[in-house]
C-alpha cells in the first residue's frame, strides 16, 4: 500500500546491487534513484545507498517510509476494530486519529 499511495510500482523480491554490496529483501525503485531500495522484512532493516542525496532524493525515501508507517498504523488499528481517520496536514505530516469506543 505505500508504494500505491507513492504512485509506486509494486515491489518485488530479489537481490539488488548497491554501490559496493548486495542485498536481498523488497526491491523498491524511487524516482530517479541510482540504486532501488531494499526492505529486508525479516529483519526490519531498509538498506539503500543515496550517496548523501547526489544518487537519489532524501524526500522521496522519507515519503515512502511516512507511507509505510501510515498504512501499517492503520491496518494494526483495523485488526483490533478500532476505527481510523487520516488527515494531511499543511506541512506535509499525516495525523492519524484512533477511534477505541466507549
């Protein structure tokens, strides 16, 4: 889901290459990325390689994992029963809002 809300392509499991190392996991590609960025579910680690943003924009990593949490956030709250709603603030942020009943 947050590669969809990215306007992503959906990813795929392999083995990428990095600057100077392999790593298998969820190969994701970011717009005009060097190399795709790999989430190893696994473990929970996210290995990519930007060079300090002169391979790929910062923003563009960010976005994906504000995405990722989101969506995560409100699929936990949805399995509990809990109802939720989201809003985009002026600055960008997503405020979540987790409705647990009376």
């Amino acid at each position: 889901m947050a590669c969809r809300r990215n306007e992503l392509a959906d990813p795929v499991h392999g083995t990428a290459k990095l600057f100077s190392s392999k790593v298998t996991g969820f190969l994701i590609r970011l717009p005009d990325w060097r190399y795709d960025v790999v989430c190893q579910t696994d473990s929970g680690n996210v290995a990519y390689d930007n060079y300090q943003g002169h391979w790929g924009d910062q923003s563009h990593l960010d976005k994906l994992l504000q995405s990722y949490a989101t969506e995560k956030c409100k699929l936990e709250a949805r399995r509990q029963g809990y109802s939720v709603t989201e809003q985009t603030l002026g600055d960008g942020a997503i405020k979540l809002s987790v409705s647990v009943g009376e």
